[in-house]
C-alpha cells in the first residue's frame, strides 16, 4: 500500500487527529494518484497553535533575515520546479507546459516578495504639536489562507508568500481536489529555513477545517479565494472576531472586440483567454462581446483556433488542454452547454468528449464556443468554470461596456482595439480589477490583483499583498521640553 501524504504541521508530516484519509484522482485517468490525511478541526487547530508559537521567532526577525530565508525558499522552488509542475499535473489535470509555467510564477513571486521586504515601511508625519508621528507596518500574526482547486501552487503561494515576508505565519487549506502540491511546497519551506510552525498545511473539508480556522480566536487574518458563495460565508464567519479579511472570488469576465481591432490577433490568441487550464479560472474570459460588423470575421479566425486546441494527455508537452479536474465538474460544464442550447444558443464548436487513446477514462472535454447568446442567458450570467465561451454582439462602444458590465461580478477582462483613446476610456470604464488590452495578460507579480463588486475585497500581489498582511500602528513622539 502507497504511503499516506500526510498533514504538515509544527514542521513535521503527521496524520490526521481521527486517522482519516480521502483518495487524489489523477483527472487524466480516472485512477487514485495518492492518499492524502484528512484534517478536521482538531488539525486546525494543531496547525494554529504551532502558528502562533512559531510567530514568536519569525515575526521578530528583521526584514533582512526574512528576506534571506524566502530568496533560498525561491530558489529552491525554481530547483523543484520539474517535480512540483508533475505533481499538479497528476494532481488537477492541468497540462504539463502550463504547470511548469506555473512553478516558475511561484517561485518569481516569492523573490519578489523577499525583496520588496526591507522597501515596504511607515512614513513620518507633521503633526500640530511639538513632536512627529511615526508609523509602523507591523505583521498581524496568524494567517489562515484557505485556497481553490484549480491552481493550487499558484495561489496558495500568492497568498503564502506576502505573508511570510510580512512577518505573519500560515496555516494553508488547500482544496482537497488538489492538495499535494503545497504539501511538497511546504516542504522546500523548511528546507529553506522556515521555523517549525511558520507554514503549516492542513489539507480537509472547509466545514470542517475551514470553518474552525475562520473561527479560531488565535487567527489574525483569513485570505480565501473561491466561489462568492462561500466568500459570503466567511466574511459572516470571520465578522465574530473582527479578522482582517481578504477574498478573491469568481468572475464572469468579458472579452470585448471592436471592429477596428487586430482581428487575426485577437482571434488568435483570445481563446486562451478562457480554454487554458480547461477554462477552469476565475479570470477566464468567457463572454465574448464583439462589434456586429467584426463578427463573421472574428469568429471565423477564433473557432479555426479552437477547433486546432491539441486537448489530450496533460503529461505531453503537445497538450494545450487537459482533462477537467473531476468527473463531477465535468457534468457541471455539460449541463451549462445544455442549458445554453436550449435558451437558444448554437454550438460553433466542441462541446463534446473528445475521442482518443487514454482519453476515455479521463475528464476530457473540447473546448466549446456558444454562439447567439444574449447576456441574460445563464452561460452569460453564471461561472461556469470550464472551457465554454459565449458569444455576444454590440452595435456602440456604450453598449459594449454596459454589457460587460452588467453582471454581478467584476473581477479581469481585455479589450481589443487599435484606437489609442478608446483604450484608455473602455478600460476607465469597466468595473473591473484588472485588464489586459490587446492581451490576454493582466496578473503580474509587481501589480495589484484582485475585484470589484462581488469578486472580492483586498488586493493580492504587488506591494498590496503586504498591505492587506500587515498592520498600521501610529506613534507620536514628543519632543516638548
């Protein structure tokens, strides 16, 4: 029988207080790629605990000595980067090429945040008496980051690394679709030099773990990203004891054409704005708004595009799709496209498990633009969170952005177009966080990341994650004789 990927907790891989264990699918095939321990509150609560102890040593350090223990922490992950991009492949299914980009994204975020460390500080400010107030960016202590499946690596270390370098500690809960490459992450942590205890990761169901770390008294701050469902949740939750609290949630983002735009370009490249990972992204562009007149030709180099995605094995360094993360998300996204069809909408392409070897058993599903589609249809109202695009047109400028407005959420979004001004006034126009223009880009390391309305409160990324992982402590200083 394989060994038992065990919780890690105070520096060490211990078993789940109640011996439980759940099984990682492999999405690919179908099969148990290994058996995880499952946590329950009591873990949580070990994992807090061990938290706060651990916060006596690494929240006292100077910037300086953190920063040295996360550029050796980056450079091990970049050293890993081979094996921890396997194992999110045989974890969640996303394709190889990707999962290595996504290694190097982690490690290029925590070398951002080791030297951003000793650059982020308090000011001093005039006051009207004698003397001067300083102020004081200080770490808030215990940090519960509670992340999603679907790009586990990447976003719990976003999270994990602005934190650390705050001087916080971390209890990480991954999503249990997708939790062994944190645990490995965790890992080259210590191996680095992380006390016992500064980063603890504690794999479980969210009623069980989730819940006791966004309740836990000894938890100074909750990060969640994850369906507004449950962000609602936990902000009621986290509301008792007044935690610091910030909340990336889901996205409905648009994808606006003008008719003066690169239509090739765009038709090129803005399917992977919505197909890569399996269309499985908060950020995915998965409405298609494009100028009436630019359609035809639009949707003509943007299908060609589609049709040609390589959907198979997502070890093969040929695949530009793999299988969706499970059988059940899976059905999800093939109701969605029911329901499309049947509110009116027309398959221009995919929608179908594609054939092939090995494919069988796996989650495979083509990529799948929905044409005639209006935004009041429920394939342009609700996350979808697979690959499906909805195509909808617009006659003015106006109208392409109260259409891509018109949604609860307001998370990312591109825009194309050649004119210069139009750029500028489009993008001040979308409520949205973050927009790529004549790109599908719009998360760096260095920006600020995170929603308007109903995707989010806070910022991640950037000097912001520090923001949002620190205090603010104001000290006057007299100098009256």
């Amino acid at each position: 029988m394989a060994a038992i990927e065990n919780l890690l907790i105070d520096g060490e891989r211990v078993p789940s207080a109640e011996g439980r264990t759940f099984d990682s699918v492999n999405p690919a095939t179908g099969e148990v790629f290994r058996t995880v321990a499952e946590a329950g509150s009591e873990d949580a609560d070990r994992a807090v605990r061990a938290a706060t102890r651990a916060f006596e040593d690494w929240g006292t350090r100077t910037p300086i000595q953190r920063a040295k223990v996360l550029y050796r922490f980056a450079d091990l992950i970049e050293e890993h980067a081979d094996e921890l991009a396997l194992i999110e492949t045989r974890d969640m299914g996303m394709a190889i090429g990707d999962a290595r980009w996504c290694a190097g994204n982690a490690a290029a975020v925590m070398r951002y945040y080791a030297g951003a460390i000793d650059k982020f500080f308090g000011s001093t400010i005039p006051v009207d008496r004698d003397g001067i107030v300083l102020t004081f960016r200080e770490p808030i202590g215990v940090t519960a980051l509670i992340t999603p499946w679907n790009f586990p690596l990447n976003i719990g270390n976003w999270k994990t690394a602005p934190a650390l370098a705050a001087g916080n500690t971390v209890v990480l809960k991954p999503a249990s679709l997708s939790p062994l490459s944190v645990l490995r992450y965790a890992e080259l942590g210590l191996e680095a030099g992380l006390p016992p205890g500064a980063l603890n990761v504690v794999p479980g169901p969210g009623a069980a773990v989730g819940d006791a770390l966004v309740e836990h008294p000894l938890v100074g701050k909750v990060g969640f990203t994850g369906s507004t469902e449950v962000g609602v949740e936990i902000a009621r939750k986290a509301a008792g004891t007044i935690k610091r609290v910030t909340l990336e949630l889901g996205g409905k983002s648009a994808c606006i054409v003008f008719a003066d735009a690169d239509l090739e370009k765009a038709g090129r490249m803005a399917p992977f704005s919505v197909f890569e990972n399996a269309g499985q992204d908060c950020c995915a562009r998965s409405r298609l708004l494009v100028e009436a007149s630019a359609k035809d030709e639009l949707l003509e180099h943007y299908v060609a595009v589609t049709r040609g995605i390589v959907v198979g094995d997502p070890e093969s360094p040929d695949t530009q799709v793999g299988p969706l993360v499970s059988a059940g998300q899976r059905e999800t996204v093939e109701g969605y496209i029911a329901r499309g069809v049947e509110e009116g909408a027309t398959v221009l392409e995919g929608g179908i498990r594609p054939e092939g070897d090995g494919l069988g058993t796996g989650f495979y599903l083509r990529p799948t633009v929905l044409g005639d589609c209006t935004n009041d249809m429920v394939v342009a109202r609700e996350e979808i969170f697979g690959p499906v695009v909805s195509v909808i047109t617009f006659e003015t400028e106006e109208e392409a952005v109260r259409l891509a407005n018109d949604t609860p959420y307001g998370l990312s979004g591109s825009l194309w177009t050649r004119d210069g001004a139009r750029q500028l006034r489009v993008a001040r126009a979308l409520r949205t966080g973050a927009i790529g223009v004549n790109s599908n880009s719009s998360v760096f390391p260095q920006a600020p990341f995170g929603g308007y309305k109903q995707s989010g409160v806070g910022k991640e990324l950037g000097m912001e994650g520090l923001v949002h992982n620190t205090e603010l402590k104001s000290v006057f200083v007299s100098t009256e004789r």
